[in-house]
C-alpha cells in the first residue's frame, strides 16, 4: 500500500481534525495513514488504523536540548525554519517510506516540510482551512475585529490576536516577510485544496503566482442522513422566534457579542435564543441546552424545533459545518455577511445574510422574515429538495487527486 502522512495543528479536535478523520475512514483501506500532530510540547507521530489512532512517537520540544526551558519548547509563527523541525521530518518521511504529504495546517510547525518532501520526490498537498497562510492571525480580523478581507491599514496597531502562541507579533509589522516565506514554501506545493471558489480567488489574488489549475475545490462531506420529519416551526406572529445557535465553543469569533448585540434590541422579547455547545457570557440571552455530540445533533433539534438557526460568526469561515447539519435538519440559515457563510447561503438560497455590523437592522430583518410565511415557505422548500455529500464522496474526489500522483502521472511544479 501507498502511504499518506497527513500534517495537522495541536489537537485531536476541532473542524479540520474531524475533516481529517473523515477523509481517513474512507481511504484506510487502500493507504497506510500517518498523522503528524503539532502539540505545544512535542510533535506526535500516529499510525491510523480501523478508525483509531495509534500513538506511535513523541518528539519532546526540547529534543537534543541539553536544558529544557518554557522558552526553547515554545512555538513561534516567527520562525519559519528549524533544524530540529527539519530533522524530525526527513526523519519520518525516510523512515516510513511516505509516498505523499497531504498537509492540513501548519500552525505549531515550520515551514520546512514541503520543500524536504519536494527533495525527496513526494508530491505535497496543501489543505486550506483558514488564513493562516495570508496573515499569521488566521481570522482577518483587525483591532477592531472587523474583518479586514486580508489587507492590512496603514497603521502600526496590532490586529486581533486569536491565540496566545501568536502575542510576539505585530500582523501589519511582519505581514510582508510573512507572505514572502509562505509564498518561498508554496513552491514546493503540487496542488491547494479548499471548499469554496471565493478562498481560492482570495488566495490568487494575494499568491497571482500560484497557478490556477494547481488550486481544487473540495467541499467537506457529512453523514448525517437527511431527516425526513419536521424538525423547525414555522414562525406564527407575535409568538417567540426560536433561532439555535451551536457551535462547539459558542465564543466572540463565534458571534457571541452579536447575539448580545441582536438581543438588546429585542425589546418586546420576540426573539427566543437557544444554544448547544460551551457558552461565553451568553448564558443570559437565552436556554443553553449544554455540550452535543456530533452525532446526536438531529435529537437536539427535535427536542427544540427552531424556526432558525443563527450563524454569526464574526471571521470569514472557509466552509462551516453549522450550515450543512443545519440543511440537514431542514431549518433556515440566518448567516453571516461575510466569507463562506454568506457565499453558501446566496449560492443555495438557504437562508438569509444579516449584518453582523449593524443589531438593529439584523433585529428588524428577522422579525420581518418571521411575517412573511410565503418566503419562509419557499427557503425551506428549497432545503427539503437539496442533496449532501457524504463523507465518502468527498473522499473519492481527494484519492482522484492522490492517484494522480502515486500513480507515477507527470506533476507538473
């Protein structure tokens, strides 16, 4: 069997692990699959093997250190190159005979990788599940958290932060030296992957050097089955609005303040929030119905029936899950104005746009949608008739494009 080693940040968790895991489940019969995790304190290589994952060696931070310190172990998004980085992957890729490098992110990492696996002949594959690669603050979120569609204003004030490992940097500072080093790694990548056309025009538009036909779009799979019962009411007048929000960490990047902001205009208290997942000073906006499982979604939403679920997310997502188990369901989407959100729902008339900028025109906006049955009747007949792809789906369009490479096709770099 051809072997795969997939490249990802800390944590076995979060939207591009489970992608990950997913595409894994499907192809783990026809490649040996390795997992590289970036971890605060060491690099941990897995083996994948029947939909688990096998701890195979921990590389501590401070290997060949001769005195450990909370310093030498930390990470820096500065530090685009490191010999023990680079020792540990050739180590890997020569040790385990890797046919392809599919990475999936590299913050915790350096960016040495693929030009290593371009030295040894394997074809790498790049993955982009955010902006991490347009500005090291992945969100494109100024100081003021406005998203600033990765151009930066002419001011020395540092942009939000969205992780404490990234608080030795100033974005408008050190952005020119950043995409002159992406663009440096970029030239040993054979083919980008994301979900949407508008990421990959944003990416060009930034990277004019990366060539178009280099650049795929996939988007994620779900095996949720589409729910054939009711599971959302139809808004009555003058009865309380019942928008779900649900997020794993139901956080400010994930809308928090703009459901507060949604919730001080509701004077008349028409609007009933409901949230699944951790909660963020937001508890007093609305029933927090706790943490979920991604599988007991569906049983959740029977048990609140929502007329809508509110997708604020502040940052441009590159996909977002929400809206896909939200269709599912079969419920409307009140989506963001920006990124994917917003591209999704106007694609696929799923839904409506509110401004996450402006609460009191959101506010007037969904008491209005609320009013009108007739368009409220024509978005969710439109759900019922949408198809979803499925995790297996979306994993045969990835092996289309390993196969290209592992079975010896001319590449061209």
């Amino acid at each position: 069997m051809k072997k795969i080693l997939y490249v990802l940040h800390s944590g076995m968790t979060g939207g591009s692990f489970f992608t990950t895991k997913d595409l894994m489940s499907n192809i783990d019969d026809e490649y040996e699959i390795y997992l590289l995790s970036g971890e605060n304190d060491s690099l941990r290589l897995y083996e994948f093997l029947n939909n688990d994952f096998r701890l195979i060696k921990k590389y501590p931070r401070h290997y060949k250190t001769d005195n450990p310190t909370s310093e030498n172990m930390k990470w820096s998004a500065k530090e685009f190159h490191n010999s023990w980085l680079t020792y540990i992957y050739f180590d890997i890729l020569t040790k385990y005979d890797i046919d392809l490098v599919h990475i999936m992110h590299l913050i915790n990492h350096s960016f040495d990788l693929p030009a290593i696996a371009k030295k040894l002949d394997i074809p790498t594959v790049l993955s982009i599940h955010d902006f991490y690669y347009l500005c090291p603050f992945y969100t494109l979120l100024d100081e003021n958290k406005k998203y600033c569609g990765g151009v930066c204003k002419n001011n020395n004030e540092n942009c939000y932060i969205p992780m404490d490992s990234l608080n030795d940097i100033n974005s408008k500072e050190f952005i020119g030296k950043w995409r002159e080093n992406v663009l440096r790694m970029f030239e040993s990548v054979d083919t980008f992957i994301s979900t949407s056309n508008i990421i990959k025009e944003l990416f060009i538009s930034t990277y004019p050097q990366i060539k178009p036909e280099t650049f795929k779009i996939i988007e994620h799979g779900r095996d949720l089955a589409k729910i054939e019962d009711q599971c959302y009411e139809v808004p009555v007048k003058n009865e309380p609005i019942k928008i779900l929000c649900f997020a794993n960490h139901l956080n400010e990047m994930k809308g928090s303040e703009v459901i507060k902001n949604i919730k001080r205009e509701d004077k008349n208290n028409l609007i009933e929030f409901h949230f699944l997942g951790n909660c963020y000073g937001i508890d007093e906006c609305g029933t927090n119905h706790g943490r979920f499982e991604r599988q007991d979604f569906p049983k959740k939403v029977r048990e609140i029936k929502p007329s809508f679920v509110g997708i604020f997310s502040i940052w441009p997502e590159t996909y977002c899950y929400a809206i896909t188990e939200s269709w599912i369901c079969g419920i409307p989407v009140l989506g963001s104005n920006i990124g994917v959100v917003e591209d999704r729902v106007l694609k696929n008339n799923g839904g409506w746009i509110i401004d996450i900028n402006n609460p009191k025109k959101t506010y007037e906006q969904i008491i209005e949608i609320s009013n009108n049955p007739q368009e409220y009747s024509e978005v969710t007949d439109n759900i019922n008739r949408m198809n979803f792809k499925s995790t297996r789906e979306m994993a045969g369009e990835y092996k289309d494009i390993y196969n290209k490479f592992l079975k010896g096709e001319p590449v061209e770099r």
